[in-house]
C-alpha cells in the first residue's frame, strides 16, 4: 500500500486470506470503493478499513456467510 491507499484488490485479497467464510463474489468493486472514500474511512490504518467493512457486510447482509 502506497500513501495509505487501499485498491480494492487488497481487500479482496484479504478478506479471501483471512474471512474465507464471506463470499466477497458478490460484491462489487464499486460498492468497495465507495465504502473506502467515505471521509471517515479514507485515511484510517488499513486493519481499520477492512473492520468497518467487514461489520457492513455483516450489517447490511450484501453476501452469503458460510458458518
């Protein structure tokens, strides 16, 4: 990550690394930008970012979650 820009590679990446359990297939690129230009997100550390959008894609059930 450069100058703490997180690409929405990066957190596909993640998420298939470290939350195998959400299929982040069904959720866009677009959805995932947006959610990190949100002002209070923007310049947060990256394991903040991929927190608060693992709590809304928990919140707003944008996917299926294998338990």
């Amino acid at each position: 990550m450069k100058n703490n820009i997180t690409t929405t590679l990066e957190v596909r990446e993640h998420f298939d690394k470290n939350f195998r359990h959400i299929d982040m297939g069904g959720i866009s690129d677009k959805l995932i930008s947006k959610f990190l230009d949100r002002e209070y997100i923007k310049n947060a550390p990256f394991v903040t970012k991929i927190d608060c959008l693992y709590d809304y894609i928990l919140s707003q059930s944008l996917t299926h979650i294998d338990e």
